[in-house]
C-alpha cells in the first residue's frame, strides 16, 4: 500500500482524484490540501463522498507531503514546478495535471504560460505521461507530466497512422474538439456560469490556444518528425454539457495511405491496450459512453478515397485527467495499470 498526497483538493479534478483513489486496492490518500479549505470535512463539500472517506483538507505542508510515496497536483499552471525538486530529492513522485511539466520546449512554456520555468533540469528528466504511448519511461520516472485532455485525444487519435509513416499527409490536420464546461475548472467565472452557456455553442482559443504547442511536440515525438506539424489547425470549443470531450480529426491521406486497411491498423494497434477502444467501422463514439470511466473510444471514417476523419470521444476528467494520472500512478509503482480504474460509462 503507497501512501498519496494530493495537492489542490477541491477543483474538479482534484476530486475526480480522490473519487478513483479512494477504491484503489494499493493506495491510501494520507493528505489532501486546499488553500480555502483547511479543516473542512472532504464530504461536507462533496456529499458524494459520505461514508467513503474521513479526510479534512489542510494547508499545504511540504514536510507532510515529502512523507508520501507520491504527490498529484492538481493545481494551476505553476505550482508544482515550485514544489518538484524538494519532493523528488526526498524520494517522493510527482504527477502534475497541469502544464509545468508537459512542454520540453522553455521558449514556448514561456510564451504559454507567461512564466519562467522554475526548475528547468528536473523538466529535462520528467517524462510526458501518455500511458498508452510512452509506458515503458514512465515505469521509470519521478516525475511525469500529465497530458492536457484535447492532446490526449488527438495523440491517441494519431498515433497508428502516424507511427505507419507515409500514410498523412501531417501539414493538412485539422483538429475540431468539443470539451464540456468542467475543462474549465472549478473556479466562479462569468463565462461558466449557467446562463451564458445553456443554449449556447461557441468556439474559444481561434486564434490560439496554449494545448497547441503541446500538440505539436507530442506529434513530432510520436511521428519522429520534426517541423511538419506547426500548421496544424485546432479549434476547441464549448458545449453545455458538464463531462465529455469529442474531437474530431481530418486529415489528407497519401496513396499508400488511401490504399491501407486503416481500420484494421487501428485495431491491431489498440488490440491490448484496456482504455483505448477502436469501434466497428460506421461506429460513431458518443461523450455519454464514456462518462466516469477512463475510456477513450475512436472510430475511423473515409468519406472520401484520400480522406480520413477520426473521432475520438472521452471524459476530460477522467481519462483526460484524473483517470489518466491514476494509471500513470500505477505504471510507476508496478500496479496492475489498471488498478481502481474498472469503472463503466455511466449511461443513460
């Protein structure tokens, strides 16, 4: 049994961390911290969660945290990277769910992010944590990156025709992604609230959105090829709904890759893989198949002969997010990946 901290207890995902953790078979959350919080009963503000669990959030307290086997963050961008180099040099892991460790690249962390990097040679050694493409490194690893959710869709999207090469053409992928307002976090914002979003459909991010850079190093990673990805189009917008992301991916196909059996690429590629399920052709994946569970389910269209659309639909959350660090977590202490993860999309 490990013993885990988590850093930022009282947004959605930091929640969402705690609801899998607290059925995991080898972890036990000893800490749990909030800045607003300190001393209120975890299920005085998350009912969900009476009878399930005893724990009080406290103030962050390094000391205590250091006696923990592993940490989460999940804070804002900037917090981890302040806490990493004092956590790993007391042997305890760091799993940050947002951006401080992601990007290798410092220039566009910085022009992102609006801050200098603090700790810039434990990002060097940190390792990206996409579980399903990167799993043999994060076995390995003190501290892991934990994906952004639209990115996590669109590399397991990509991947098994990128890995093929030669099938896409790279310069034509258009990114179309649909996220549900928890992406936003838990946080008062007039553009969250309900009014402004019941009814509504609306694009945000046109002109630029900070998961872009991240796209496009992930790429570069999976594909081993460098620069041909910058004029990838992605476009997020937002749905009235609370859980649930769909992007959708066009992308040009080259002869060979028009003459490929993608389908069954897909399937051989995904074939042992228990989060990621490829659907029978002229399957279309729904968010609500999806919800609470760390599922990513994708489907392969070709409308046209040198045509290809990809959908690809999960839970930002989970498999997004909390889900996701969670079998990251496992990875790293040699857990069954995935341990506490079993849960079934909840639906209707």
């Amino acid at each position: 049994m490990i013993s885990v901290g988590i850093v930022g207890g009282t947004g959605y995902t930091g929640v969402e961390l705690l609801r899998i953790l607290l059925r995991h078979p080898n972890a036990e959350v000893k800490v749990l911290t909030s800045r607003t919080e300190n001393g209120r009963r975890v299920d005085d503000m998350f009912p969900s969660l009476r009878g399930h669990t005893d724990l009080q959030y406290s103030d962050l307290n390094i000391d205590e945290l250091k006696k923990c086997d592993v940490v989460f963050f999940a804070t804002p961008h900037g917090v981890a990277m302040k806490h990493a180099e004092e956590l790993v040099a007391a042997n305890t892991k760091v799993i940050d769910l947002a951006a401080d460790f992601r990007l290798q690249d410092l220039e566009q962390f910085e022009k992102w992010y609006g801050q200098d990097h603090a700790c810039p040679e434990l990002l060097k050694n940190s390792v990206y944590g996409l579980s399903e493409l990167n799993r043999d490194k994060i076995k390995q690893a003190n501290v892991i990156g934990n994906p952004g959710c639209y990115p996590t869709t669109v590399q397991l999207g990509l991947a098994p025709v990128l890995k093929a090469e030669g099938l896409v053409k790279p310069e034509s992928i258009i990114i179309d992604a649909k996220s549900g307002v928890s992406g936003a976090g838990r946080k008062a914002s007039l553009g969250m609230i309900y009014s402004e979003n019941a009814d509504n459909f609306k694009a945000y991010g046109v002109a630029g959105h900070r998961h872009h850079p991240e796209i496009v190093e992930a790429l570069e990673n999976i594909s081993g090829q460098k620069g041909v990805f910058n004029e990838i189009l992605f476009v997020p917008h937002l749905v009235p709904m609370i859980r649930g992301m769909l992007s959708t991916i066009y992308i040009d196909l080259t002869e060979a890759g028009a003459a490929a059996d993608l389908q069954s690429l897909y399937e051989e590629f995904y074939a042992n893989e228990a989060f990621v399920d490829v659907m029978p052709a002229g399957s279309s994946p729904e968010t609500r198949s999806v919800r609470g569970a760390n599922q990513l389910r994708i489907a392969l269209y070709k409308p046209q002969p040198k045509k290809l659309v990809i959908l690809a639909a999960q839970d930002n959350l989970v498999k997004g997010a909390a889900g996701q660090a969670v079998q990251n977590m496992n990875l790293m202490f040699g857990f069954a990946e995935d341990a506490g993860l079993q849960g079934i999309g909840l639906l209707p």
